[in-house]
C-alpha cells in the first residue's frame, strides 16, 4: 500500500472527500516524523514503536569494486511491532 492507496482508505472508512483524507494522512506521517526528530521516539498503541537508532562508524565495502569505504556513524529509524500488529499478521 503506499500513500495514495492509503489516504483512499480513510477516505472511504471516515467518510470524507480524499483532500481531507490526503491531509489527515500527511499531518500524521509529518507529526510522527517531528517527533522522532525531538523525541527519538513515537509509540503508537496497537501498531508498535518508531525509534530512532545510533549507528557505530564502520567498515563497509564498495560492492563494484571491493575497495573497502569508512562509514560515518548515523541514525536510522527503527519499528518494532506492537502486540496486536503481530497477532493480526499470524
């Protein structure tokens, strides 16, 4: 599913038009991503964690020509699924 499926379905689901629905969708991404900015952390009840993750400098390795590459430490979002998410999967 990706954005437009995705603003579609509440669309449908709230019964709105779909330019309420697309703005309904980008608040919430763009509040999830403030928070993960300020915070390093979203938790959202039913679905799971957003956190976001240090990363160690590294050793890494050019694929095309094997030459090896230093990695600058970083960040990277994680996302552990909640309970219910999981149960709903299986």
């Amino acid at each position: 599913m990706d954005q437009s499926k995705l603003v579609e379905a509440v669309a449908n689901d709230i019964k709105v038009n779909k330019s309420l629905a697309k703005k309904a969708v980008k608040s919430v991404i763009r509040n999830i991503m403030s928070h993960l900015r300020e915070d390093g952390k979203v938790s959202i009840s039913g679905l799971g964690v957003f956190r976001v993750k240090e990363t160690k400098p590294r050793v890494g390795r050019n694929p095309k020509t094997g030459e090896s590459v230093q990695v600058p430490a970083g960040k990277r979002v994680g996302f552990r699924a909640g309970r219910k998410l999981k149960k709903y999967i299986v």
